[in-house]
C-alpha cells in the first residue's frame, strides 16, 4: 500500500512540474517574439514588392490580375508581411 501511494504522489509531483516547465517555456518563446517583432515587422512593412502586391490584391479584389497577387501574397514572405500588418493594426488600435 506504502508503495503504491509513493508511486501516485511521485508521478502527480512530476507532472506538475513538467507541465509547469512546458509554460514556461511558451511565455518566453511569446515574450522574446514580442521583443524582435517591433523592428522585423518594420522591416517587412518596408518591403515596396509586398506593398504593391497588396495594393494590387486589394484594389482589384475579384478580377484576375487581383487573383494573381493573392497566388503571389501566398509565399512565406507574403504571409510575413500580412502577420506584420495584423500585429501593425493590434498595436495601433489597442
């Protein structure tokens, strides 16, 4: 009986604390991507190729050459570029 209570508090103990290190290292990994984002997202917003292909994708939203820059948008750079805008927006208005 001694043994099988020793066995249920050592596996709830180190549990708890791997789930405590697991949440721990998710608020780093969002406090060090707050800290580098504020001079990368400038930068991607810089970008004139992703500021014309966003213009084009917006302006002509349903028409062929608008489908064009979406087909572009949607490389990693792209998606880098609308992630910048987003967080843009959240800080602006927040």
């Amino acid at each position: 009986m001694k043994h099988m209570i020793t066995l249920i508090a050592a596996f709830t103990i180190s549990t708890s604390v791997f789930a405590g290190n697991i949440l721990d290292r998710e608020d780093m990994k969002t406090m060090n991507g707050k800290t580098t984002n504020n001079s990368s997202l400038e930068d991607i917003l810089q970008n004139e190729d992703m500021q014309r292909l966003h213009r084009e994708m917006t302006r002509y939203s349903m028409s062929e050459s608008g489908f064009e820059a979406r087909k572009e948008m949607m490389s990693k750079e792209g998606r880098a570029y609308h992630e910048a805008l987003e967080e843009k927006r959240k800080n602006t208005a927040g």
